[in-house]
C-alpha cells in the first residue's frame, strides 16, 4: 500500500528561474517525459500522489486539482474536463516521468522547441528555461549524457557499473589528462577523485548539445546547481575515441548565474 504523498512545491524557484533534475528527462515515443517532482516544482504547483493517482493544484490553498494523471494510463483531466494523453506517465529508473509539454501548458507555460532545445516560459512572470530535448540512449548524443551524467554523478542506478578506481578521471580524454597532470602534477588523479565537485550537485539542466560532423567530436552546455545554492554553467568539449566518448576541454562561466 502507497500512503498518500502531499508535496509542497517549492515555490522560490519561480524567483530564481531553476528547472533542476538529479534523474535526466527521457524521450519515449517522440514524447519529451521529465520527473514529476521537478517539474512540479518549477512550476510552483503543488502536488498529491496516492497509489499512481496524480494531482497537481495551482497552489496549497486550491481545491481541485488543476491537473490530474494516472500511473500507466493515457486519460488525464484538466480541470473538469478529460483529456486524452498520447504517452502515458510511467515509472522510469523508479521515478514517476510525465509529459512536460502537457503538464507545463495546463500551468499557463509556453512551450516552444527550437532545434535541439526546448524553450519553456511563463512570459506574465518573466521566467524562462531552456533544456536540451532529450536524445536516443544510444545515439552518440545519447552516450554524450551519459558521460554527463557521470560527470555529476545523477547516473541512474540501473545505468550504473563497475567504472574503476578512478571514474571521474576516466571521463578525460588522454589529451586532457595529460595537460592536467601538466598543471598539477602527477598526483592530479587522485587528487580529483578525492576532490570531485559532482557530489556537491543538487541538480542540473542540459541546456544544449551537438555532434559535430564526422561524429568524432562534439559539445554541451549544463546549468549546474550546487548544495551551497549557486549555479554556474560547465561546458564541454568531447572527443570520441575507440574506447567511447570522452570529456577534451571542460570550461565554468565566470559569474554564477
């Protein structure tokens, strides 16, 4: 039995703009499905889920949902009235996803795809955020998130195994490696495993990113978000090599955003 879950939204997102996921968002049946609790959150609502059956209301005080889904089912309502959904929410990595675009639009969003990227904003509260439209698992974008999410350490479980001694090192390419041990020494290795920033990561968003032609390199831009309460945005360069892809050239903007 699934005890009745009451979520509080965490409505300062909405003054600081961050759409966050520590489990990346998915395609499935040319869909976009993200986490509900992220979304959720971003969006300020606040959120009911009993058993497979979800609630979304537009604040702690309303009293009826705005939205409501169930586990494994196309039907969906918005407000009173049914709505038939093309992809049914479902259990991913062992989280609740739903599709965002019907979700963010039941909220007032609007959702724009632009290429690679998907632009949601709510224009009458002057937030917006962009987020890479997720890519097949084993197209070289695909295995490029990979590397990201391991970069962050957001890798789902399932996806996990046995990396070595030395995981995070091992995203580098030898190249990279060897310009860092350059800079710091041959204890460079240890010295970032031990140190690695990806377990201070409270979420991130890929914002963007590209094969290049040739399929031998290629790029990304992620919005970090920190334990501490900073964001910054990383961006990547990546070389693919015989052994997979690996990270060439790895940059932090100046400021936090």
């Amino acid at each position: 039995m699934v005890a009745l879950l009451v979520v509080g939204a965490a409505v300062a997102a909405h003054a600081t703009g961050e759409l966050l996921f520590d489990v990346q968002p998915v395609t499935l049946e040319g869909r976009t499905m993200v986490p509900l609790r992220p979304i959720i959150d971003w969006l300020g609502a606040e959120l009911k889920y009993d058993e497979g059956h979800i609630q979304v209301f537009r604040s702690e005080t309303a009293a009826a949902p705005s939205v409501e889904l169930w586990l494994g089912s196309t039907h969906a309502k918005v407000g009173e009235a049914p709505y038939e959904l093309d992809v049914a929410p479902q259990t991913i990595y062992g989280r609740c996803f739903v599709p965002l675009r019907f979700v963010a639009e039941a909220f007032g969003v609007w959702v724009e795809a632009e290429g690679r990227r998907m632009k949601l904003s709510l224009p009458q509260e002057g937030v917006e955020a962009v987020m890479a439209i997720p890519p097949h698992p084993q197209a070289h974008l695909g295995k490029i998130w990979r590397v990201l999410e391991r970069w962050y350490d957001v890798l789902p479980l399932e996806e996990q195994d046995d990396p070595g001694p030395l995981p995070h090192w091992n995203l580098y390419s030898p190249d990279e490696q060897q310009e860092i041990i350059s800079q710091v020494g041959p204890d460079a290795p240890a010295m970032m495993e031990k140190h690695w920033g990806g377990r201070e990561v409270r979420g991130i968003r890929i914002i963007d990113g590209q094969v290049e032609p040739g399929a031998t390199t290629g790029w990304a831009e992620v919005m970090v978000a920190y334990l501490n309460g900073t964001t910054r945005t990383h961006r990547f360069r990546f070389v693919r090599l015989a052994e997979g892809w690996k990270v060439d050239e790895f940059t932090v903007e100046d400021q936090p955003q």
